[in-house]
C-alpha cells in the first residue's frame, strides 16, 4: 500500500497551503473592493476585468435631434392635411359635421406635437445640444402651436358670431 501523503514544507516568505499570487503587470490599476469577500481557493484578480459595460443612454446630440424629428412629423402631418382635405370634402357630399372633427382631430394633434417639438427644442438649445436643429424644432414648434390656437379661436368666434 502507498504512504499517505506527508504535507510539503512551507516555503520561505509563503504561508502553509496559500494559493499562488497571480503576476501582476506594472501597469495594472488597483482592485477596488466592492465589500464581496473573495472566495476560498480562487485568486482575486487585478486590474479592468472584460465585459459588456454600461452604453450610454444617448448621444451629446440627441435632444436637438428628437426635437428636429417631431417638428418635421408635425410639419409632413400638417402638409398632409392640406394636400388631402380637398379629397375629404369632395368625398363627403355635405356631411361637413365628419371634416369639422376630422379637422379637430388633427388640430389637436398637431398642438400636442408642436408644443413637444417647441419644449424639447428649448431645452435641447439651453444645454447647446444641436443648436441648429433646436432652432429649427423651436421655430416649426412655434408656427405649429400658434396657428393651431388662432386657428381654433377663429373657429369660434365664427360659431359665436353666426
């Protein structure tokens, strides 16, 4: 039969039955502690570890270009508006009441977006995010939203007067 085992006699400047200390490279940053204790018999590594990361959550950018895009849908929605509102009413024959909410529908629309595009343009021009296209996002923003309230408070003061 074989002898068991006799323990190995400790080597000079290494405790008894210690794991290996990974080399580290001098370039190496130090390990932060993140209060996890190590686990027993796994040497702690040193220095960036790979992985996936955080991406960041957008652009330097990407403020004043949200604003452009909603500006222009406000304006294409508008543009589209206008180019088929004589084929509604030809469509229709006398059922005006349909286009007037129909016309209500996009007014509302149309606010809702202009007010969005004119906010986040102003707030993406005060972190001089995209100066431009928040210029652009405020300016279509401003016309959208002030023709869209003329436009209702003309509709009635027409009711109120006829």
């Amino acid at each position: 039969m074989s002898d068991p085992q006799q323990p190995q006699p400790a080597q000079p400047n290494q405790p008894p039955y210690a794991q290996p200390e990974p080399a580290q490279s001098p370039y190496a940053q130090p390990a932060t502690s993140q209060g996890y204790p190590a686990s027993a018999g796994y040497p702690q590594a040193t220095g960036p570890q790979p992985g996936y990361g955080v991406a960041p959550a957008s652009g330097p950018g990407s403020l004043g270009r949200t604003a452009f895009i909603i500006a222009l849908v406000t304006a294409a929605l508008g543009l589209l508006f206008v180019i088929m509102s004589p084929i509604i009413i030809a469509g229709m024959r006398g059922q005006y009441g349909l286009y007037e909410v129909i016309s209500l529908v996009r007014s509302v629309m149309g606010l809702a977006l202009g007010v969005t595009a004119l906010i986040l343009g102003v707030i993406a021009a005060r972190r001089r995010s995209q100066p431009v296209l928040a210029g652009i996002a405020i300016g279509v923003g401003a016309v959208e939203a002030l023709g869209v309230v003329f436009s209702l408070l003309s509709n009635l003061m027409y009711g109120v007067l006829l």
